[in-house]
C-alpha cells in the first residue's frame, strides 16, 4: 500500500505542476504563486484534513473569483482574502456545517460529477490540439472557440499524435503487461507519461513541453493589510470560501464513490473544512493563492490506486523536489500528455452503475440529473449543484402540497 501511494503522489505531482503554473498565471499571480499554493496547500491539506483521497492546490474555478479583486486591489490583496476565507472556513467547521454535504441527492452528486467531468476534458483542448486557448471565462464556450480557432489555423497533428498515444497506453498498457502474465506495479497513468514523453524525446517531436519551471518558490510573506479596503474583500472572502468549501467537499466525496469507500470508513466532512481552512492560511503566508480540493487531480490519486493520504502528501514532497532539483528533466513533459492522462481520467469519473441506476429510476431524478451536469457544465459547479439541489427541494415540497 505504501509504495501505490507513493507512486501514485509522484503521478499526481506531474499531473498538478504544470496545472499550478498555468492557474498561477491565469489568475494575475505568477507560476511561482500557483506551484507554491500547490505545495503549502497541498501538503497541509492533506495531513490536517478529512479526505485520504484528497488533493489540494490552486482551481480554475478560483481564478474566476481572484482575477476582478487583483485588478480592484492589486496583488498584495490576495495574501489578505486568503486569511479572510480561512476563518470562514474555520467557522464552518466550528458550527459543522460540513455535514449538510452528505445531506445532497445522489442524483445532484452524479449530475455535478458529470458536469466536472466533462469540463475537465473540455478544458484540455487547447493543449490537446496545439493551440492557444480562446478568450473567455465559462470552459464551455472557450473549448467551442478555441476548437473553431484550431480548425481555422491547422491542426497540429504531432501534438494530437502525442494525446493519442498517451490515451492507447493508459487504457491499454494493464490489459498488455497481464496478457504476458505481468503484474503491473505502476499507475497507467504514470506509465503513460513515462512512454510518451521518451518517445517525443526519441522522435524529436515538435510540441509544447511544460517548459521553464521556477526555483526557490516557498518565501515567507507576511500579508499586510496597509493601502487595503478591507470592506471591499468580505463579499470575495465569502465566495472564496464556500467555493474552497463546496468544491472540497464534493470533491472528497466524489472520490470516496470512486474509490467505493464504505459508510464507516468515509471522508469526515468538518475536518475537511478545517483541513482546507489551515492550506488558505499556509498559501497565504508564502505568497500563494487560496485554495481547495482539485477534483481532477483527486480523481487522478484515486485511479492511480492511492490508499492513503500518504499519496497527497508525495505530491506535495515531489512537488517541492522537481523545483529545487529536478526542473530540466520535468520541464521536457509534453502538454499534450499531460492532457491525454487527464481526458482519460475524465472519462473514467463516470460512474456507470450510479447513473444507469438514475435513468431506470424516476423522472424526477433524470431531470435533476440532467439539470445540475448540464448547469454544471455552462455555467459553474456552484450554480450546478445550487440548481439541482433547488430543483430536488421544489419537487419535494409540490409532493408534500399534494
């Protein structure tokens, strides 16, 4: 069990950096702010919360909250909300507001991993045709645009080859080692990104690689509140938290189902609250950027075979190892494989017996199915899962009435 953990942190570590630099970026920061997030937050986290399966670190979702208050405030507001957000965090678990969480219909879960799923995929596109990312906020429609965008300048061909075999060794390369009677002790998923990255090496194959990876990223920074309108920050620091909250949660239980936790063994929902509360405060003070439970880099440690919180805690470790002493090897990753491993992690999410249970059951639960993956998905987790469960509370009241 330790050495799947391990190696399924290492896995997990290649999956989260290059995600870290472009979240860093995305949200007016810097790299150095998204890996330093990934690693503070990760680690802590992990050890302080609720969830084994867990992994933490900077979201896309999260960027959408921090992009207006860093052009409002400037960058030395976010050490500040991140603070702000954390004793919010602090106060929902104190009052145990987590558990509400496990209170949710299975089918607004299903719908919102659904929904996640999909846009995890969706959010691969440009890095799996080649191209830049269109411009845009909802993930829907930018993957629309930045399809429309690689058709209209070319197709890279190499780089969708790169995907492609990254997909054919993830799905396949168990199925073959066992035909030979060999026991794999790897993670497809890793075994992918091994294979196809010597084979770009060896080919010399023209696509994008994780590139520049920066050094010395964990500084001590006290946040300051001078030159600051405090007033302003408590409506982000609100949303930042029950973002970091909702996402958390749903992510940990996302992959208990994954993982077919049993009832007594899962994820405790205040602790995670706390857990989460902690990595905020740690980001906080190197600089970073406020965090939450990543589902795609959860759902990667749990198909990677974790057992343990062990796993997210090597991410973290390895994380911190790759910047200070591993940058030239890692920085020679493909994108392009690293967006195969997380299509393919995307498509595996779904859980087949869980839906094809809702869509022989009633059409009630279809439709709210329907409603919180399709909200999910364009428009964002928050009003998916704020939907679907409006819907449930309105068909159950109208029941009740009648």
């Amino acid at each position: 069990m330790i050495k799947n953990d391990l190696i399924a942190g290492v896995t997990v570590a290649i999956v989260a950096l290059p995600l870290a630099i472009g979240f860093g970026v995305t949200s007016g920061l810097s790299a150095t702010a998204g890996i330093a997030t990934a690693i503070v937050a990760g680690f802590l986290a992990a050890v302080f919360g609720g969830s084994r399966f867990q992994v933490s670190g900077p979201t896309g979702a999260m960027t959408v909250v921090l992009i207006p208050v860093i052009r409002q405030q400037g960058i030395a507001a976010i050490p500040v909300l991140g603070i702000m957000a954390a004793v919010i965090l602090f106060l929902l678990a104190l009052f145990r507001i987590g558990g509400l969480i496990k209170r949710v219909p299975d089918s607004v879960v299903e719908g919102f991993t659904v929904g996640i799923a999909l846009l995890i995929a969706l959010q691969q596109i440009p890095y799996a045709l080649g191209v830049d990312k269109a411009e845009g906020e909802r993930t829907l429609s930018v993957a629309i645009s930045t399809f429309k965008k690689a058709l209209d300048e070319g197709l890279h061909w190499q780089t969708i080859a790169v995907v492609s075999l990254t997909l054919f060794v993830k799905f396949n390369i168990v199925k073959a080692l066992e035909r030979f009677h060999i026991k794999p002790y790897v993670p497809a998923s890793f075994s992918a990104l091994v294979i196809t990255t010597l084979a770009v090496i060896i080919f010399g194959l023209d696509v994008d690689r994780i590139g520049d990876i920066p050094r010395n990223v964990l500084h001590f920074q006290a946040p300051s509140i001078s030159g600051l309108q405090l007033t302003q920050l408590i409506s982000p620091a609100i949303a930042i938290a029950l973002l970091a909250a909702i996402e958390a949660l749903l992510a940990a239980r996302v992959a208990d189902d994954l993982a077919n936790v049993p009832k007594e063994k899962e994820f405790e929902p205040n602790r995670e609250l706390f857990g989460q509360g902690i990595a905020s405060v740690g980001s906080a003070l190197v600089g970073g950027m406020p965090s939450t439970g990543a589902i795609a880099r959860t759902s990667v440690n749990v198909r990677s075979h974790a057992h343990s919180r062990l796993a997210a805690i090597t991410h973290a470790i390895v994380l911190l190892l790759i910047t200070l002493f591993l940058a030239p090897i890692f920085s020679q990753i493909p994108t392009a494989a690293i967006a195969g491993v997380l299509i393919g992690t995307s498509f595996r999410i779904f859980n087949k017996a869980t839906m094809l249970e809702i869509f022989t059951s009633s059409k009630v639960n279809i439709a709210i199915f329907l409603t919180t993956a399709v909200v999910t998905l364009s428009v964002d987790l928050i009003w998916g899962i704020a939907s679907g469960v409006a819907l449930h509370f309105i068909v159950k009241i109208f029941k009740t009435s009648n």
